[in-house]
C-alpha cells in the first residue's frame, strides 16, 4: 500500500460525489439497487468514524424518466421543472436507505451565487458542519429549479470540489461509470491504461481527459480533473472511481488500489495558510494585548476576544483582518467570526459572555486557529 493510499485510510472526512448515469442506471431510472449499496458501505465508514458529505446527480434524469423524456430538455425551464419532479424521488431513495442503518439525512441545495456571497458561504458552511456534528448525511445538490446560466455551476464535479474546500473535507471521491481515469479514452482505444496515482496539477492529464459527456450529465473526465485541481486548492485529495466496483468506498478507505487517486502537492493545513498568508486585502485591525500576542506566537492557538485591545475597521464576519501587537507591529492574520460592530461589543470579554451580551454566538472563538497564519 502506497503512502498516499494509506491517507486515505487516516483521513476524517470525505465528500463522495455520485453521478447521473450511475444513479439512474443510464437513464433506466433510479438504480435502487447500487444506492442501497452504497449507503450501505457509506453506513459501515461513518460507524468507523469517517465524517462524510454526499453530493448527488441524478435529480434531472430522475425527472427525465417520470416526465417520460428520452432526450436532456435543451430549455432551461424544462430542465427546472424535471430537477423539480426528480429531486423528490432522489431524496426518498436515499432517506429509505439511511434510515434503514439508523442514519438521518438533511436535503441541502446550493447555487454558485450561495458560494460566491460571503455571509452565504459561512451559513452554508456552519449549517453543514453542524448537521455533521449531529451524526446526519447531507446530501447536497445544486438547486437547479432556481439555477440560471449566469450562476449555476454546470456539472455537479465542481459543485463537490467547492463542497471540498467548503467543509474543509480531506478528500473527495467521485463515483462515476468509468473504472477510473485512463491515459486515454477506453471506448475506443483498447490499450488504454488505468492510472493509479498522479498529481492533480500534471499538465498531462488535460490531454488524457478529452471533452466527452455522457448524454444525462453536464461533465466529462474533464470536469472531473478541474475538480481535482479545485479541491486540491485546499489540499484535499480526489479519487475517480468507478461506482459499479464491488464495495469500492470501503475497499478505497482501506487503502486498496481502486480507481485514480489524482493527491495535492501540498498538505491541507499547508495550502490552507499558504491561502491565507497571501490574501493581500484585509478589512480591518484587531490590536492584542501582550498576552494574546504570546499565546498566537506559541502557535496552535485560537485568538479569543479577551485577549483583544481595540478593533478599528468595517468588516464582515468571515472576512480578512490583520493582528497588531501594542506597538503596532502585525503578527498575524486571519478570519474573523463577527463583524466589526458585534466585534466592539465582545473585545475584552470572555467567550461564554458572548451569547448574554450579543443574543446569539457564532463561535467561541474570535478567529479560529485554522483561520489565521502567523506573518
């Protein structure tokens, strides 16, 4: 077993994409059958303690099969109205087969506009981290009923590597009608060979994916390689695996050569302050007391709001603020929990006087330690 395969044994939380043509069976409808075996190996990874998120195709083609279409509506209205008509019979498949393992699940439907919009980014974020921590499988989607070309994300690849980097999940696998990623197209080139491992950001692999979809879905192989390098962003790993292999999440969590891995250059917590690190924009200033100075310099270290002198800009929760010493020197920085006003209210205080004194609390935390990079 490889060390990279191995990680996949040791990580803690998974995004797992399915596709279309795997979940309607190309088309024939909801293939009842494979959902219930992968949530039944979905079922065994959580009771090993694996944190796991679901992004789920198949609401369209599901449609397509009730509304009795034989060809993917071309209007985009026809195409809302059957996500419409499919997303009903998609979430009761899966609420069937969760509750048969004793396992709640939650519907969340996103659109790029809820990414792209900071303060709906950091709701969706708590929402789904919070459902996580109560033992629930969300399953997301992208809301195509209200989806318009100017926002939608075009194939549910990208949407489950912006869930990635989203939930900050180590890994994303997606499940797709092809064994894995081939160095050329296995319909039609019989030498074409499985690739094992490469790295996500291999100029090679663009040639390799080729432009071909599948005539239920919106991607491709290429789609699937943009989505590696998406979630690689963060440092997550992706897996392109074919969902027809017999127990093939278990087998990968494992550590099993099963499918590509396609791993990020960098480690997660690296790529996370290294993103911080360089985001040149900050919004505002928190000046710290000599105390909170000493425990950030440590390291691993969250910032509270007693350790907090002053706060000077107009900031919104999640955005980028610098830390300043007394004398005026930064030492760090990073994303702050509250917005600048609630932020005054707070500064100076302990953090179990937050929900008394502002009605609600966000965080303990000020800034979280993995939101802030020492400069």
């Amino acid at each position: 077993m490889s060390k990279r395969r191995q990680s996949l044994a040791q990580s803690k939380r998974w995004v797992v994409k399915i596709g279309s043509a795997l979940l309607t069976d190309d088309g024939k409808g909801l293939a009842r059958d494979l959902i219930a075996g992968w949530v039944a190996q979905l079922a065994t990874l959580r009771a090993e303690g694996l944190e796991l998120v679901l992004v789920s195709s198949g609401s369209v083609a599901e449609g397509m099969t009730r509304l009795g279409l034989t060809q993917r509506p071309k209007h985009l209205n026809e195409l809302q109205a059957a996500a419409a008509v499919g997303q009903m019979g998609l979430v009761q498949a899966y609420e069937t087969c969760f509750q048969s393992h004793g396992l709640n699940t939650a519907q969340v439907l996103l659109t790029h506009d809820d990414l792209s919009d900071r303060k709906r980014y950091l709701n969706a974020r708590s929402t789904i981290n919070t459902l996580i921590g109560f033992g629930a499988i969300p399953i997301i989607n992208e809301n195509d009923t209200v989806a318009t070309d100017e926002i939608c994300f075009g194939d549910n690849d990208t949407l489950g590597a912006l869930v990635a980097n989203l939930v900050d999940a180590d890994g994303l696998v997606i499940l797709t009608d092809q064994d894995g990623m081939f160095d050329g197209d296995p319909r039609n080139n019989p030498e074409a060979k499985l690739l094992s491992e490469v790295s996500a950001v291999d100029d090679g692999l663009d040639a390799m994916a080729g432009a071909r979809s599948g005539s239920l879905g919106r991607g491709g192989m290429v789609t699937k390689v943009r989505a590696a390098r998406l979630a690689s962003r963060s440092g997550a790993f992706t897996v392109i695996a074919g969902g027809r292999i017999d127990s093939v999440l278990t087998r990968l969590r494992a550590g099993e050569n099963v499918g590509t891995l396609l791993y990020a250059d960098t480690s997660r917590q690296m790529a996370r302050k290294q993103w911080l690190a360089g985001h040149l924009q900050t919004r505002g200033k928190l000046v710290l007391d000599d105390g909170a100075v000493a425990v950030l310099q440590r390291g691993g270290k969250s910032l509270l709001p007693i350790g907090v002198v002053s706060v000077s800009g107009d900031f919104r929760r999640g955005e980028m603020v610098e830390f300043l010493n007394c004398a005026g020197r930064e030492i760090a920085r990073g994303l702050v929990n509250y917005d600048s006003l609630d932020a005054q209210k707070i500064i100076g205080r302990s953090s179990d006087e937050i929900l008394t004194i502002l009605g609600f609390s966000h965080e303990e935390e000020l800034v979280h330690r993995d939101n802030l990079v020492l400069t």
